[in-house]
C-alpha cells in the first residue's frame, strides 16, 4: 500500500448489526430444520432467517460505505424493517406471540430500499 493514502476507518454500527443479523440467521436456519417439526413454525423461521441474512449481508456491506443522508437513512430502516419484519416471525415461531409487527417490519423494508434507489439516483 505505498504510497497510497491510508484512511483512517471508523467502526460501523450498521456493519456491526448486519453481521450479527446475518449470524442470527444462521442459527434461526438449522434450529428449523433440525430443532421444529411443525411445518408452519419451520416455514416462518425459515422466512425470517432468509430475511435477517440478505439485510443483514446488505448492512455488513453498505454499512462502512460513505452514503448520502438519504441513503444512510434507508440502511437504518432496512435495519428496523427486519428487526420487526424478523423478529416479530421468530417471536411468533418461538413464543407463541402475536405476528402484528411483522406487516410494520415488511413497510419498513421496502421504504428502505427506495430510499436507497432515490439515493442512488442522486449522486
């Protein structure tokens, strides 16, 4: 890296909760395929996991990117989106709970995206 300029790199809290999303996932995946033998409960933890992965491999990679305020806005609501898109799923699946955070979450997921489109258009 001579003479390259070095940047210095501040933590990402996005890339951070992507990643932690991502891992969720990942135990979310195998607990439905090997720990639940109900097909609806493995359907939705299924749902969730994909969900929680594909955001949150989208937050790790976006996350540390200089975005404009609108596009950073959008990986916020992406985040929120699936914390209650996924969330609500899972704590259905798990617990028991009502699923009424889930349509909010699935709202905020596609808000987030256009944002993220708008943003793109406007650099």
């Amino acid at each position: 890296m001579r003479g390259l300029e070095r940047r210095v790199r501040k933590p990402s809290f996005l890339a951070f909760c992507g990643g932690l999303l991502a891992a969720a996932a990942i135990g979310l995946s195998a607990y439905a395929s090997h720990g639940v033998a109900d097909p609806q409960v493995q359907s939705n933890l299924g749902t969730a996991a994909l969900y929680a992965f594909g955001h949150g491999a989208v937050l790790v990679v976006l996350g540390p990117v200089s975005l404009s305020t609108m596009g950073r806005g959008g990986l916020y609501v992406l985040l929120l989106g699936t914390l209650l898109f996924s969330g609500s799923l899972t704590a259905g699946a798990l617990a028991g709970w009502p699923t009424t955070l889930a349509p909010a979450g699935g709202m905020s997921l596609m808000a987030g995206w256009v944002l993220l489109a708008v943003s793109a258009l406007r650099r």
